[in-house]
C-alpha cells in the first residue's frame, strides 16, 4: 500500500522527495511525511491527509539535506493523524525509518520495548522497527547489521528504508515478503529508492529490483544488495522504457478521465509488434511458449484480486472458446488457503497491474511449490509478478495513476484474446482462416474504442439522471457477466454507490425482490448469443417498474423499446466486445462520481497497489 521514495546525492533531496511522493499518492493518502539529515541531525516534517498538507507544512517551515526519505501512508495499524504518520524516529535521534507492510507480532515487540522503558510516541507497528534498529546500535552493531539482525526479529512482511545520523552517506532499503516492491534508481552522482518506479522516471531509467528477504545499501554513486543471511547478489539491470510525461495529466481533469482516454493508444501498443495481420500470426515471445509445452497444459488456473479477476473471468471464457483447456480462476487471496490441486501440467496465470500485489505474489509462490508452471500477465516491468514467472505478457498499459483501474484493465483483456489464440493455434484447435479471421477483427478494435471515446459526452447525459441514486443492479450474462462485475466494482470504487453485479440468469434467484423504481438496472445486452435470454430479463425487470440502462450494439432498434437509455457501442467480435462494454461503464461511473463531488483519483480508503494480505 504505502508509498516510499529516498534520495542521496549532491541535490537538495526535499523537492526530490515531495515530487516523488506526489507520483505516489495513489498508495496512500491518510497522511504523508520526509525526513532529511543535514549537519548531523534528523529533521522530519509530516502531516495527516493528502500529500497537499505535508506541502504547505515544508514551505512554511523548511527542510533540506543531501539525503532524505518520504512517505505516503495507507492506514493499518493506528488511525490516520500525525502521530502516526512516517517517518518514525528512534529514541536517540539516529535513525529514521519509512516502512510499508505489517508487522504481525507487533504486539509482543512493542511490550518488549516498553519492558525496557522505551517510549513509544505512536500507535503503529512500524515504530518498534526503529527503536529495535537502535537497540542494536547501541549494542555496538553496524548500522546495515542493525538492521539485518532487527529483520530477524519480524514477522511478516515488510518493505522498509532507514537512513541514520550514524553513517549519513548510507540509505539502507530490506524487503522481506511480498509487501511491496523496492525500485532502485541509478543516476549521476546520485541515488534514488521508491516504491514504484513513476517516483523516480523523472530522474532516471536505469533501475535495479531488490527481491525478497535482500536487503540493499545505496550511496551516492553505488550500491549493494546481498541476502538476509549475507550472501551477495548480482541484480538485474532494468531501462524502464516508460515517458514521465505519461504521468501527467495534461488536458484531462482527472487521471481517471486521462486514463480512460488512453485506452486507443494502450490497446493499440498491446497490438503492435505481436500481431502479423497478412499472415495471421501471434507472438508472445516473452512466454516463452513451444507447441510441445501448449500440448502439455491440462489445465490453467487464472489468479487475480479485486479487477484483475474479473479480467481472468473474460479469459477463461476467450481460453476455453479458442484453445479448449479447462480454466479455473481463483481469487487470489483465497487460493493459498484451499489447498488448491495444481501439478506440473497446470498453468498458474497471474495478472496484476503493480505485479506486486500480496495476495496474488502468495498465490504464485504457492501455485510454483505445488508444480504448476508460472505465467503473469503485468504492468510494471522489472516487478515480483513478472520476475517470478517462466513467462510473462507485459500490458503495455504505460503508468496508470488512477486508484481505479482502467486501461490496466483492458490491455489484459487483450493479452487474454492473443494468448487464447497463440494456444488454439500451437494445440491444433486453430487452423490459419479461423487465426487469420480472429486478428483482423483485432485490428479493428482501436478504431471502434476511438468511436466509443468520442460518444462521452452522451454517456454524461445518463450519469446525470443517475447521480442521485443509492443502489443500483448490474447485469450480464456469459462473456458479459464479468463486465457486469467490473461495471459495478468502478461504480462502487469511485461514486460510494452501493451496487450488485449478477448473472443475469440468477436475477429471478434472489435479487428481482430488490428491484423497483429506486433500483436503477444497468443491463449489458449486445448482439451476442446471449441477447434473446438477455432481453426477456430486462422485460423482467422492466415489469417491476426499474429504469434501466442498456450497453447495447449500435443499430440495435429493438432494444430502444426496452430501457430508458443506452449507452451505444460499435459493433464488433463477441469476444472483443468486453473491451467495449467496459470502457462505457468506466464513463459512466466516471461523470457520476464527478458529479457527485468524489474525489475520483483517490477514492477514500483505497490505493492503487495492495501490498498487505
């Protein structure tokens, strides 16, 4: 969850710092702080609420030094307010620590402290990390073994960065677990550490990736990795291709409406380089996939949290349509804890946007020890999702800053089709018309997004009769059901909207006793073949009195007679129209939130990346 970023160099690091903690606020914005050491001490400013606060704090009362650290916090131990805001500060004075993850035996660490007569200033389990880091300094341990023997005593996972008055030419970033990644940035005579890499694009593309249980100390111009235990590692270098620029939001008010309209050029790049059109080919290199290995798959077990499972929904319809292998899709936070039967003919796929998220790393790690074959489908280059996996997808979705997902949900679902595909053809389901067929109307798809795209401001017209509603049911049936999931999970995220996604089969199970004149029904109904049981549900619901919205095919007269509005798509393939349907309901939520007064980019509660089980 939390946001971190830490700078060594020969610049002032505090305007390093606020920028990149502004890249990060999606992590987290219950409160924000920095610390920076300047003539041998520690100087922090922190402040509860949106980075904004810690912003105005600094400029009116100034810090500065050549190495620093900050923070934006998403709340798990201790409410949000100032005392418990990063950074957090030992006893002594001589170490400051950011930290994101969880401490699990806070608690007795915390009573052994207080048993020793420390003083605790915070109700966080990040706290006890510092104090524990400055007991064994004062034992006469190194400061870089302070921390390693400190890492020893926690449970659970954690990312975390110290700097100390002790050897203030030193930041010290471990990660243990899967609570986040740890982005090393190499410059000229200087250093960066984040949490994700937007924080520090600005500076630099050259970035290393400490894994779990490292442990890395970065000076100005070096740095070092090696394991918990002391063994030295090698890393990886990574030139991140990303623009900074992405991560702006130019002419559009809202990351999210920026982000939506990114889609053309998102889909567009998923498209190119891995599509032969004239000769009806798919190439996912970095799979690393032969038709030997295809022939042996039996089964895939797609694994995702929140999005990226509704994601692997549309997948395994595309997978099982195409290359006719079995799919499960298993949430990710539940897969560790059923036991799951996996084996070596079993694919784990996992899709995360950050490649970092908790749940689904847990669900990887666990899915490799049972013998499954590991694929991700990712966003972030360099991250644990896609350095875990024997082959990867990129998203070729580009920084998405947005806390709810939009383009990182439909690049998937492309890389879902061209992968189906890839499969069909290497398993001998898939002759060359059928492939060829399939990619041309891939082509087309871009162009019929741009079409869509340009259709908002009537999808604003329905957001304003709907602005006012409490509640609010969303249907679909087959490779629509999945966008209804999606549909009201944005509804939800952004506008505070209580909305239910259905099959819409299952309407007449439980909730038609719902619906009435305040139970707005927002129906998926293009031209596939579930439209006919599509339709005489809408009559159902029609029947109790409920408006209803319809996502509907362009030239669709039929449909006009049913519902109160609809939101026109283009037409298309079935399998492609969930891209479609999806970026329609994204508007749609969009200008009710909007409208509303929400704060669209950084809904409450939430953040972008979920590094803690």
């Amino acid at each position: 969850m939390c946001g971190i970023v830490a700078y060594i160099g020969a610049k002032d690091a505090t305007p390093i710092i606020l920028h990149g903690l502004k890249r990060l606020e999606y992590r987290g914005y219950d409160s924000a702080g920095m610390a920076t050491i300047q003539d041998g001490q520690i100087n922090i400013r922190r402040d509860v609420g949106k980075l904004a606060r810690l912003q105005n704090l600094v400029s009116e009362q100034p810090l500065s030094g050549n190495i620093g650290i900050g923070h934006t916090r998403w709340a798990t131990h201790g409410e949000p307010n100032e005392r418990n805001a990063h950074p957090h500060m030992g006893a002594t004075g001589e170490v400051v620590i950011v930290h994101n993850g969880i401490v699990e035996n806070y608690i007795s660490l915390r009573e052994q402290l207080l048993s020793a007569g420390v003083t605790l200033k915070s109700d966080t389990d990040s706290e006890v990390i510092v104090h524990l880091v400055e007991q064994y300094m004062a034992a006469g341990y190194p400061f870089k073994d302070a921390v390693g023997h400190t890492i020893g005593e926690l449970q659970g996972a954690s990312a975390m960065v110290l700097i100390s008055t002790q050897e203030p030419d030193r930041i010290i970033a471990a990660r243990v677990g899967n609570a986040g990644g740890i982005a090393i940035g190499i410059g000229d005579d200087e250093m960066f550490v984040a949490s994700d890499m937007p924080a520090i694009l600005d500076h630099t593309r050259r970035m290393a990736f400490l894994e779990p249980g490292c442990m890395a100390v970065v000076s100005q111009n070096d740095f070092s990795i090696q394991t918990l235990s002391g063994e030295s590692v090698s890393p990886e270098l990574h030139t991140i291709p990303w623009d900074p620029v992405a991560a702006e939001k130019g002419e559009y008010r809202h990351f999210m409406q920026k982000e939506i309209h990114e889609q053309v050029r998102a889909i567009t790049d998923t498209i190119s380089g891995r599509v032969d059109f004239s000769a009806g080919a798919v190439f996912l290199p970095d799979l690393h996939l032969t038709e030997a290995a295809a022939r042996t798959i039996n089964r895939i077990v797609i694994t995702g949290c929140g999005t990226a499972s509704h994601a692997g929904m549309v997948g395994k319809v595309l997978i099982e349509a195409l290359a006719r292998v079995p799919v499960e899709v298993s949430i990710a936070s539940e897969f560790r804890y059923a036991d799951p039967i996996v084996d070596e003919n079993t694919v784990l796929l996992a899709i995360s946007q950050s490649g970092e998220t908790a749940d689904t790393l847990a669900a990887m790690a666990e899915g490799g020890e049972r013998g499954a074959t590991l694929w991700s489908i990712v966003n972030v280059i360099g991250s644990q999702a896609m350095r875990m996996a024997a082959g990867f997808i990129p998203m070729q979705a580009g920084p998405e800053i947005g806390v709810a997902s939009t383009k990182a949900f439909t690049t998937p679902l492309v890389d879902l089709y061209l992968l189906a595909i890839l499969l069909g053809k290497l398993r001998g389901e898939l002759d060359n018309e059928r492939v060829l067929q399939l990619v041309k109307e891939l082509a087309r798809l871009p162009q019929q997004v741009g079409t869509l795209l340009d259709r908002e401001p009537q999808i604003k017209r329905v957001a304003r009769t709907l602005m006012n509603m409490q509640h609010c049911l969303y249907l679909g049936r087959g490779i629509q059901m999945p966008i209804a999931y999606e549909g009201a999970l944005k509804l939800k995220e952004i506008s505070y909207i209580h909305a239910e996604a259905y099959p819409a089969g299952e309407m007449k199970h439980g909730p038609i006793a719902l619906i009435d004149r305040d139970m707005p029904v927002v129906a998926i109904v293009t031209r596939t073949r579930w439209y006919d049981k599509m339709i005489s549900q809408l009559q159902q619901a029609r029947a109790r009195g409920a408006p209803i919205v319809a996502v509907a095919t362009d030239g669709d007269e039929r449909i006009e007679e049913l519902v109160d509005h609809v939101l026109w798509v283009p037409d298309c393939s079935w399998m492609l129209s969930p891209v479609l349907t999806t970026i329609a309901l994204q508007l749609l939520a969009y200008h009710i939130a909007v409208l509303r007064g929400c704060d669209v980019d950084q809904p409450r509660n939430l953040a972008k990346s979920v590094t803690v089980e």
